[in-house]
C-alpha cells in the first residue's frame, strides 16, 4: 500500500557500506596502541593545560586563607574589656 518509513525516498548514486555490530571488535589493539597513544596525547598537552590549572589554585588557596585570617578577631583589641 505505501513505503515503509526507511525507504520513503531514494537516493541515487549513493553507496552505503555497513557492518555488523556483532562482527566488530570492541576493543581491538587496546593494550598495544591505544595505552602509549593516551601517553603520548598526555605528554604533548600537559604543559599547555597544567601552569593555569596550577596557578588558579594556588590563586584559589591564597584567596581562601587570606579570607579566613580576615574572618578572625584580634585579641589584642580584647585584652582590657570585662
């Protein structure tokens, strides 16, 4: 009677190649390239992301004990009340 949903239009001139989920492998040369490659993106990137990351918190730890010391009362400003 009508198309089904999947084949309402048709397209020419285009080829699609597919393949099975069960015929793939999930992880293949996982342990052989996929580790030293991780290793090596790291080692190529960590400079460029870790000063800031180190500056913003040191920034970060300076702020917040400058922040608690001001929080604190002196007292010396005390020692005559009664």
């Amino acid at each position: 009677m009508g198309k089904h949903f999947g084949n309402l239009a048709r397209l020419r001139h285009v080829i699609t190649y597919s393949i099975s989920p069960f015929e793939q492998r999930a992880f293949p040369n996982f342990l052989s390239k996929g580790i030293p490659n991780v290793w090596r993106r790291f080692r190529a990137s960590v400079f460029k992301w870790a000063p800031p990351m180190t500056l913003m918190y040191l920034t970060y730890t300076w702020g917040n004990s400058v922040h608690e010391q001001g929080k604190k009362k002196n007292p010396s400003d005390y020692e005559n009340d009664e």
